[in-house]
C-alpha cells in the first residue's frame, strides 16, 4: 500500500539547515504527537494564592517561640526580615483547607527602588511546609 505525501510532510534534516535559518521544520503530526505526550499541568490561577488568604498581616502577635503539640508554623515578615513561629491550629478562621498542603512561599515584593540592576521585582522564595500558614507579605503556590 503506498501513500501519498504532500510537500508539508517532507523535513529537511539538516545542521546546515539549522545554521543557515535558525529553524527546522518539525511536521505538525511530529508536534501533535509529542504534545500528547506532555502531562496536563493545572493552570497557574488553580495553584497561586494571593493577598489574603489566611487573612493575617504581619503585625499580628498571638505567637509562639516554641512550637507545641498541634501548633503550625506562622511565615511573616516584620521590620523586613523574615520570621516563623508558630500559632494553635484553631487560630486559623479562614481557608482552613490549604493549612496541609506544601507551599512555595513568594514574598510580593523584593524590589530596592532600581539601586541595583537588575532589579528584583520579587523577593526569594521559601519553602512552606505541610502544617503551615502565613500572612499578607506573601502569595503562595501549592
């Protein structure tokens, strides 16, 4: 059984290709195979937290030093250093459900005016440990 191919199904596989045009011609069935093959990821609106979701801004003070049995870690920032200490699970009010769920904490700005290029727009990241929560300094992914 023969087939039949159309100019678009013929690719030139070339270095030279490569070098003179900066391209190479990947055939659409080649993409749509090879996009099959990538594994759905949720968007990032399903997985980024932002402003207010435990509800908490940094000055809140019913903290602890220590942890004790069923407290969580309490991520803020006060006087531009970051802290964590720790508050009874029963504190937390509001969004209750994303208390045991792994976090990648960004803190929502990290920027030092443009003194120095480049300027970071963000703060660094942390890691935020199942069993946590954090105030309004940061938005999270989970």
């Amino acid at each position: 059984m023969s087939e039949e191919y159309t100019e678009a199904d013929k690719q030139v596989k070339s270095k030279k290709r490569v070098a003179d045009h900066g391209e190479v011609f990947t055939n659409e069935r080649e993409v749509n195979a090879m996009l099959d093959l990538v594994k759905k990821e949720p968007s990032i609106i399903d997985i980024l937290y932002v402003v207010k979701e435990f509800g908490w801004t940094s000055n809140f003070d019913n903290l602890y030093n220590k942890s004790k049995e069923g407290d969580i870690a309490f991520h803020y920032i006060k006087k531009w250093k970051r802290n964590v200490d720790w508050i009874s699970r029963n504190k937390v009010t509001k969004s209750e459900h994303l208390i045991d769920t792994w976090k990648v904490l960004v803190p929502q700005a990290g920027s030092d005016g443009g003194k120095r290029i480049p300027d970071y727009v963000l703060g660094k990241s942390l890691f935020g440990s199942s069993l946590s929560v954090c105030t309004r300094s940061f938005f999270f992914f989970t």
